[in-house]
C-alpha cells in the first residue's frame, strides 16, 4: 500500500515517521511535484492540484483538519482533481473537541462573570460590583451542530447555561432545544444571548452572521466565531456592536487571514482575537484516527467521516 503526504506547514518528517508506525505494512513518502507514482490513499492540505488529478486508483483521500472547505473550493475550479467515485475524508474530532470545549467555555464564562465589564472598569482604577448576570438571561445558541458543535453544547450543558442549536437535521441532545432547517432560524435566533459559529462553509452558509441576523438576537448579546472568516460579514458585527445590540464578540477566524493590521477589529475595545487557533490537528490522534479508517478501507467496510459532496462538509 503506497500513501502520498502533502502538507504546506505540517512537520512532514515527523508525519512520515508517525505515519509508519501506524501502518508498518504501508509506504509512505511525501509527494513533491512530478511525483506521478502510484499511491493508494493521499494526505493532504491545500494540495496542488496536479497531486490527486488523474489518480483513479486511489482508495481514498484524507484532508488533514476538520474543514473541506478549500479543498472543494479547489475542486469546483476542477473538477478533475478528486477522480470519480473516490472517497474524501476529514478529521472528525480527533482531539479537536476538547479544544473547542475549552474556547467556548472559558470565553462564555468570561462573558457570564462580566469579566469584560471589569477589565473596562480597570483601565479607569474603578472599583465597583456589578449586578450578576442570570444563567436564565444566557442562553447560548450554536449554529451548527456536528461533531464539535454537539460536544460545545454538552460541556455548556454541564456549566448549567440553557443551551440550543441550530442545524440542518434535528438533534436529540440530552438538554439541548434543537432547531433546524432555514424555516427555524428565526425561533432559534429569538432569545439567544451568545451565538457559538460551528457551522461548515458552504454555499448556504456563508455570508450567515449578517445584519438580518445579528438584530434577531437578544440584546446585549455575544458572538463567538470559532468556525470560517466567511460566516461573518465583519462590517456588520462592527455597527452591531457600535449600536449597542451587540456587547462582545470573540473572533478565531476571518475573511482574510492573517487579519490585515490595519482592520477596525484589531483595535475595537469589545472584540478579542486569535489567530486561527481555536481548535488545531493533533498528530497522534489524527493518525491513529487515518490509519484505522484505511484498516476499515481495506477490509471493505465504510468508515465515518466521509464528507458529502453534494452537501459540500
Ligand atoms: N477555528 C478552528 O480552529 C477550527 C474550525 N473548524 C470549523 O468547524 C466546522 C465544523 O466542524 P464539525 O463540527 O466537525 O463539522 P460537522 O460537519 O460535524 O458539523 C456541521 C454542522 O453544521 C450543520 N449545517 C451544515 N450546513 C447547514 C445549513 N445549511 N443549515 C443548518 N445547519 C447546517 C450540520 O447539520 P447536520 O448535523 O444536520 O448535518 C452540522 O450540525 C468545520 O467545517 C470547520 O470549518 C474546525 C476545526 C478547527
Ligand atoms: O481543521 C480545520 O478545519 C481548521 O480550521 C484547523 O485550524
């Protein structure tokens, strides 16, 4: 069995080595271009096109994070470079719902203690209590539901928030009001304090965070986008915030990345940024994940995680 690794930051050494100790009986080799030789399965991120076109032997393709979206934004523009009928993975979880627990929890905490308030009120050496926010005047809503945003719900659940999501299909979330379809985005927006983006991007989904619906929320309401830059019309988080309907907004991800220097959220006192960091790939468990999926590959049976075409995630 031959695997191709391409990956434009990744450690590809270290890859190659871990890689083999998960699949002693496999040749793995990075693919550099004019590499035309045979492969069965294929590793990827932002791979050249010239990598997958034409190889219709390939069993299967792994993108290496969670997210299709630039690969299928590639393929659209050709569509040769996934040959028919050959499968495309993702990495579903691999270590990543733990570090989107840990965003989204500490930051809604961060809001719900009003930390916010306090480090304003710090600038001007003010020492004053503030009334407590009610965890029933909190109710957290996450667009997206998968398997990140299911696991963003249940840790919330255990911190007592009244949560609910919103989806393409109904969930059955023990303690989460699911909502779903276009037709119920108006009753999942109606009341949602803080709005957690785990949505992937596709077609229907960019452009989603805008005006139209930002207004819909509760008041003095939150934004957390942990999910693609594109999700988020950024000019309109900025009036919402500057109008008052909107008190805080914490960004992981943006149309353009890195964030320009000379963007208005960089300096904007209610917004707080990362770079793209919210949920990272973890080796070990992304391997462990690629090569017990080619084990299930191989023996004929169909694993989790393929991405639908036709849905685009
Ligand atoms: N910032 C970062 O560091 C990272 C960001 N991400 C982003 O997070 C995204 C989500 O990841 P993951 O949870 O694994 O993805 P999943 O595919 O498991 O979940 C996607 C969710 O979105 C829902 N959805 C998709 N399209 C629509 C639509 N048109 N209307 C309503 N709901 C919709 C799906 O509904 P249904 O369940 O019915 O199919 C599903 O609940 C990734 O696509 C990626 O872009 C991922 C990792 C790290
Ligand atoms: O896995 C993904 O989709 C990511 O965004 C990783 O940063």
């Amino acid at each position: 069995m031959d695997i191709i690794f391409y990956h434009p930051t990744f450690d590809t050494q270290s890859w190659l080595a871990g890689l083999q100790q998960q699949l002693p009986e496999a040749r793995v080799r990075e693919w550099r271009e004019g590499d035309n030789q045979p492969a069965d399965y294929a590793l990827v991120w932002h791979p050249p096109v010239e990598m997958l076109a034409g190889r219709k032997q390939l069993k299967g393709v792994f993108a290496l994070g969670a997210g299709v979206d630039s690969i299928l934004s590639k393929l659209k523009a050709h569509p040769d470079m996934l040959p028919a009928g050959v499968p495309l993975f993702r990495l579903e979880d691999t270590g990543m719902g733990l570090q989107m627990q840990e965003y989204a929890v500490s930051q809604v905490l961060h809001w719900f203690r009003r930390f916010d308030d306090y480090q304003a009120q710090k600038q001007q050496a003010n020492w004053q209590p503030l009334d407590e926010y009610r965890r029933e005047d909190f109710t957290i809503g996450l667009l997206g539901a998968g398997v990140l945003g299911g696991q963003v719900a249940e840790s919330l659940i255990a911190w007592g928030f009244p949560v609910r999501c919103w989806s393409r299909s109904k969930k059955d979330y023990p303690g989460v009001t699911s909502f779903a379809g276009a037709e119920q985005l108006g009753d999942f927006l109606n009341g949602t304090r803080v709005l957690i983006n785990l949505l992937p991007n596709t077609p229907q989904t960019v452009g989603i965070i805008n005006a139209g619906l930002l207004e819909q929320l509760a008041d003095e309401a939150y934004v957390l986008n942990l999910a693609r830059g594109v999700h988020l019309v950024e000019a309109d988080l900025l009036a919402a915030l500057d109008n008052g309907k909107l008190k805080g907004a914490m960004l992981d991800v943006f149309s353009q990345e890195p964030l320009p220097v000379d963007s208005p959220l960089w300096k904007h006192p209610r917004v707080a940024i990362t770079p793209h960091i919210a949920a990272v790939t973890r080796p070990d468990e992304a391997m462990a994940y690629i090569a017990r999926t080619i084990r299930q590959i191989e023996k004929g049976e169909k694993p989790a995680g393929e991405v639908s075409l036709q849905h685009g995630y």
